[in-house]
C-alpha cells in the first residue's frame, strides 16, 4: 500500500507543481530533494539517536550539495538526486540503522522519488530550456 500511496502523492505534488505554475521556478525540484533527504534526520531525532543523526546528516548534506548543483548547473541533476534518493530508500537501512525509521517509510519514500524524479525528467525533455543554468541571481 506504500508503494501505491508514494506513487499517487508524487503525481499530485508534480501535477500540482504545474497547474499552479510553482515548477515555472527552477527551485522548486532542489527544494524537494531537500525535503525528502531530510526525513531521516527526523527519524534520528525520533529514535533518539546521536550517531545515527550524525550519519544522517552527512547523507542529507551529499543531497543538499545535489540540490544546489542542480539548481545551478542543470535541473537534470535534480532528476538523477531524487530518484536516486529512491534508490537510497531501497538500500538505507543496510547502511545506517535508524531506529526512528517507519516499517512503510522506504517503500512509500523510494515511490514517491523515483515517480517525482521521472516526472521531473519528463518535465526537462518536453522543456528544453528548463535544465538551463540560471545565468545571474538577483541579490535582494
């Protein structure tokens, strides 16, 4: 079922993403990858686990240097971190034992980005000049 309820929540995040125009803003994909690989931090904090969040927390700062290179060189990238980020989901918990983690959480998470990151690549292919790099940001 979290397989299912993954898949569905992607594609009504995504859909709406672009009825409402919000993926019109290149940060708008960086952003959730920076959402998704920051659960397992929760986790850690949930299982009350200091090296555990330590090691979650390096894992979250490899997908927040992703976020940004994607944002700024090519929204491709942030294709490749989500859904590998779903591929993490498959293999987490040979790597660091959460204790914090739900049962269901790397079936419906692994859904979820690997649905989010083929929506994304589909988006950039019909779209070219949407995995553009920004030339200049504006500094307020």
């Amino acid at each position: 079922m979290e397989y299912l309820i993954g898949v569905g929540l992607a594609v009504a995040v995504c859909a709406f993403a672009m009825v409402s125009g919000f993926d019109r803003e290149r940060v708008f994909y960086p952003t959730m990858v920076l959402v998704v690989a920051h659960y397992y931090i929760l986790f850690a904090v949930m299982g009350s686990s200091m090296p555990v969040l330590a090691l979650e927390s390096v894992a979250a700062a490899a997908y927040l240097a992703l976020a940004i290179i994607g944002f700024k060189k090519s929204l491709w990238m942030t294709a490749v971190a989500l859904a590998g980020h779903g591929v993490f989901d498959l293999f987490h918990h040979l790597l660091i034992q959460n204790p914090g983690v739900p049962a269901w959480w790397p079936g419906f998470c692994m859904s979820f980005d690997v649905v989010a990151g083929g929506l994304l690549a589909s988006l950039l292919m019909r779209r070219p000049g949407f995995a553009a790099p920004v030339k200049h940001y504006p500094r307020h």
